[in-house]
C-alpha cells in the first residue's frame, strides 16, 4: 500500500508517504538528531520496519527526508506508534502531526482498531491536543 499526501509548510510542499522508500542512514541522522544519540548507521532501519512493522511514514521535502514515524503492531488489532521525529530545523510547522495523521489513516485501512502511543510530559499537547490521542491507563518497565 503506497499512500501519498501532499502538504504545504511555508512555500515548499511536503511530501508524506505510508512505506514511502528510505535508506536506513537517513533514518539515523535524523533518529539520532531527534533523540539525541550516537549515530550507528550499522543499524538496518529498513530490514526492521520491514520484517516487523506493519509500516512507516516518510515526510520528504524537496527529496530530504525532513520526518519520519514507525508503526509497530501485534499483527491484528493493535498499532502502537513508536520513534516518531521530525528535523529540527522543521519542527513546529506541523510535518509531525501530518506524519501520525498518515499512520492513523494507514493503520485503520490495515484493520487495525487501537492505535497506542506513549511519551514524555512534555510531548502531551502534540500527541493530545495536535494529533488526538486521549489518555489511557498504560504501564512501562525499564529493562536499562
Ligand atoms: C515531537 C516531534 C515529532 C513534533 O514534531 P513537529 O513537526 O515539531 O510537531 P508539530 O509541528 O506537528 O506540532 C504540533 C503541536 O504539538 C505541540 N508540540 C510539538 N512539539 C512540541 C514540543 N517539543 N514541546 C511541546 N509541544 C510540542 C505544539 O502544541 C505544536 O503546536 P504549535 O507549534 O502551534 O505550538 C518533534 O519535536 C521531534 O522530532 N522531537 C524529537 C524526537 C521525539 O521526542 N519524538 C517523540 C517520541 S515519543
């Protein structure tokens, strides 16, 4: 499934797609950018969404991959948002809300019924109040 969107951010347009093609090392920068670790471009982001995910979102403007979002899932009923990011040198111009706004789409066509989420306290306006989220009972265990 190949689901396109255009947006427009100032003048530019972005360009969003549901398991749009990416390299893995473009996902790292920008992983590594957004959550603040080491760059290891050993790492096979496309080999892991595409074994494990039910799919991904892809933000380009101008062919630089500016966003991008995982969507991991039981198989079934359940999808679960994880490693959402967008470029700072973008943020808060709306290409992450339009990112989850994809996977929500993309998700509830794939038959999925829950979409989950977790996050920061500092991340409760984008994912309640921007991209709709409600609050839920939810649990975590560090295995660190
Ligand atoms: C979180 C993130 C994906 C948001 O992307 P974005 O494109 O900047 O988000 P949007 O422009 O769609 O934001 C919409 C609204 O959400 C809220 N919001 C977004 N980012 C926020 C932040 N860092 N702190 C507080 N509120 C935020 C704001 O209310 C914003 O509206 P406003 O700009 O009019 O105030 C981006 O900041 C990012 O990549 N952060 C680093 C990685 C990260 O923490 N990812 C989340 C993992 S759970």
């Amino acid at each position: 499934v190949s689901l396109r969107r255009l947006r427009p951010l100032g003048s530019t347009v972005v360009e969003y797609t549901w398991r749009g093609r990416f390299a893995s090392d473009e996902v790292e920068q920008l992983h590594a950018e957004g959550f603040g670790h080491e760059v290891d471009f050993a790492y096979d982001w496309v080999g892991q969404v595409e074994g494990y995910s039910l799919g991904w979102v892809c933000a380009r403007q101008h062919g630089h991959l500016v966003g991008w979002v995982n969507v991991a899932w039981d198989g079934f009923t359940h999808a679960f948002v994880v490693d959402t990011v967008v470029s700072a040198d973008c943020g808060r111009n709306g290409i992450g809300t339009a990112l989850v706004r994809v996977a929500i789409d993309a998700a509830r066509e794939a038959g999925c019924e829950w979409l989950h989420v977790d996050f920061q306290e500092h991340l409760k306006a984008f994912y309640f109040d921007a991209c709709g989220f409600v609050q839920t009972n939810a649990g975590l265990i560090s295995l660190a």
